[in-house]
C-alpha cells in the first residue's frame, strides 16, 4: 500500500450530503426550461438539456415530471 492509498477515506455508501446535492441546481434548470415555451427553449430538447447539466436523460425526465405544465399550474400547487 502506498501514501496515497493511505490517506484517502474510505468509499462513502448511501446518499450524497446535501451539501453535494445538486438537486437544487437541475430543479431551477429543468424548471425554467419547461416553462419557457417550447418555441423559445434553449436547448430545444430535454435529452440536450441534460447533457449540458452533465445528466442522465432519464433523471432530467424525472424532474421534469415533478415540476407543473404552466405558470398557473406551480402557482395553484403553492397556494395549496
């Protein structure tokens, strides 16, 4: 075993802390994509999107489908 073998920390297991989330960042990314419309998207696809937040499509999809279809809609689901 060499130095630096020995002074890394072990592999964490589990979720990450939230301070290394980035769950914050792709929700207002994803967020303000699908609410823009779809004409004025920039990336126009979310596939694209997802490869600029260096994720997986199917992660980009999941927070897509968590976030309301309209402006409306989010302001409904906050006054409730």
């Amino acid at each position: 075993m060499n130095l630096a073998e020995e002074n890394q920390a072990p592999p964490r297991l589990g979720r990450k802390p939230v301070r290394e989330s980035r769950s914050r960042e792709i929700t207002e990314r994803v967020a303000k994509w699908k609410l823009t419309p779809k004409a004025q998207r920039e990336p126009p696809t979310l596939r694209e999107l997802a490869r600029d937040l260096g994720i997986r499509e199917s992660l980009a999809s999941y927070y897509a489908r968590r976030i309301p279809d309209s402006v409306d809609d989010l302001l409904a689901r906050n006054q409730t």
